[in-house]
C-alpha cells in the first residue's frame, strides 16, 4: 500500500490545498513527492503530517486498509479543540472559569495571528472555535461582550466533504448550535453516509451519540416533528452498527419523548419508556447519565418549566 497515495486522496477528499498542510517540516516539494510515491518518510514527520491533516493514526490506517496496533489518543490531532470544550465544572466553579477564560483569550489571539499570517481554512476554523469559547464563557462572566460569529466557513467545508472522519464530526458538534434544522438534518443525513467500521470507531462512537441525540432535542423542542423522526431512524442505525448498550439506552428515552408530544392521549406508555431508560442508566451505574436524563424528563413532562436546551458534550 502506498502510503503517499492515500494521504493524498484523504487531503483532497477534504478539499486541502497542498500549502496548507506544509511547513518548515514538510515542504510541499517533498509532500509532492512522498504522495506519488517517489520519496519515502520518517515516522516523525508522518506524525506531523497526519496532525497537520487533523487525522489520527487510526483513521489513516484504516483508510489504507492497515491496522494500527497503537493506542494514540486523539486529542493531538484536534489542533487547539480540545481545549475550547467547557466541563460543568468549570462553569460552576468562579475561579476555574476565569483561568479558562484567561487561557481562551490567549487562543484567541494565537489563532487570529496564525490565520493573519497563513489564512488557510483551518486557521480560519481555528479562529472561529476560539471565539465561539469565548461567547460561552462570556455569558456566564459578561454577556455584553458577546459577538457575532460567522461559522459559514466552516458549514460549507462540511457540506463538502467526500470523507468524514473524527475532526470533521468534533467540528459538527462544536458548530452545532449555529447551524438550522434543515441544515443540521442534511449534515446527519450525509455523516451516515461515512461511518467508519467498527474497528475503527476512534472517537466517532461518542461524538456521534451527543450530536445525534442534542439534535433530536433541538427538533422536538422547535416541534420539528418529521426530522425528528428521521432522527430515530439515524439512531436505530447507529445502534445496530456500534453495538453499543448506551445507543439503544437513549434510543429508548428518544422514542419514549417523541410518543409523549405527538400521542397526546396515550402518555402513560410514553413516560414508562423514558422511565425505563433511566433506570437502565441507575442499573449501569451510570448516574450522572441517569440524572441528566431525570431532568429532561421532568422539563419534557413539565415537572420542572426550565427551558431544555440542547447541548452537545464531547
């Protein structure tokens, strides 16, 4: 298998331009090289490549049909995303929130720079995540700084995509909340298109669940009825092809909330399925799971009139 060859399809099945993956490390002589298969490469400048690609060793070599036998986390080569997500802890914590708010000024301005001297699509991605952190952390510091942001660039890279890996379905979720219905829908629609085999799953099994999932709230909430069916139709795939208990747990809870609003005369069978998913999550002694779950039943059923919000945890 040559390598090169299938660095090349992924970079061009993602719509990079050759000059935004080199650097001092890997010229675009050599790159152009290495993917006709004309020079070889160290392992360290293939790891600066992938990472420059935002591809994990996992994907890649599952794209070539090879198998990975190393245990590489993912977060390296997610550039600055990992750390633009916010924890409950940290939002409920004064200090914390404002060391993070602190170290995300600080992104924001490298990211700016980074894309001023090199205005690539990622740069400009890049950019956009550290505003949109910073918006987050504002509303709970001071909501009068929050800005507009244009996220267009970043829904249009998506919507082209001929190859979805884990970056691409962590920007999915990040960007979500700036994203319509319909556009959302498409995105799934086209996300189910390019699920890896399940050797491969990477970070695909639980970025997939908290999108698929806040996206079901967003539709029932704005009353968004037949994506909302379509939704379970998504989840009972995905349930089937990850095999994975916590998909058919949520599943169960989905079809249990989609029966309460529309089956308006029959909400005791409705309400036992949410019920049931809870307790599933209680016996799995996943109770932070359960308790998330307990609130959205109680706001779906109107035992507690908070506003259900739909946020994505990654």
């Amino acid at each position: 298998m040559e390598y090169g060859s299938v660095v090349r399809d992924i970079r061009e099945s993602k719509q990079i331009k050759m000059e935004d993956v080199t650097d001092d490390v890997i010229s675009q002589p050599f790159l152009s090289r290495f993917e006709r298969g004309q020079s070889d490469i160290s392992l360290n400048r293939f790891d600066h490549l992938l990472k420059q690609l935002h591809l994990t060793p996992a994907e890649f070599f599952g794209l070539s049909e090879q198998v990975d036998d190393n245990q590489t986390p993912d977060a390296p080569y997610f550039g600055y995303f990992h750390d633009f997500f916010l924890t409950p802890e940290i939002i409920s914590n004064p200090a914390l929130l404002r060391q993070r708010l602190t170290q995300i000024k600080k992104l924001e301005v490298i990211t700016h720079v980074e894309y001023q001297k090199r205005p690539s699509r990622w740069h400009l991605i890049s950019w956009r995540g550290a505003q949109s952190c910073l918006n987050h952390l504002y509303l709970h510091v001071d909501p009068s700084k929050v800005i507009s942001i244009d996220t267009s660039p970043v829904q249009s890279y998506l919507l082209g995509l001929t190859t979805w890996t884990a970056i691409d379905i962590l920007l999915f979720g990040y960007f979500a909340e700036y994203m319509t219905p319909d556009f959302k829908m498409q995105l799934l629609t086209l996300v189910m298109k390019h699920i890896p085999k399940s050797s491969l799953l990477g970070s695909w099994d639980h970025f997939l669940l908290s999108i698929v999932f806040a996206s079901f709230q967003q539709f029932m909430v704005d009353q968004q009825f037949p994506f909302a069916h379509d939704t379970l139709g998504i989840m009972k795939k995905l349930s089937t092809h990850f095999d994975n208990t916590n998909y058919e747990i949520i599943l169960l809870f989905m079809n249990g909330w989609y029966h309460y609003d529309l089956e308006k005369g029959e909400r005791k069978d409705a309400i036992r399925e949410m019920e049931n998913a809870i307790s599933i999550m209680t016996i799995l002694h996943h109770d932070d799971d359960a308790d998330d779950l307990h609130k959205l039943k109680q706001q779906i059923t109107g035992t507690d009139p908070t506003t259900i919000t739909s946020d994505i945890s990654l």
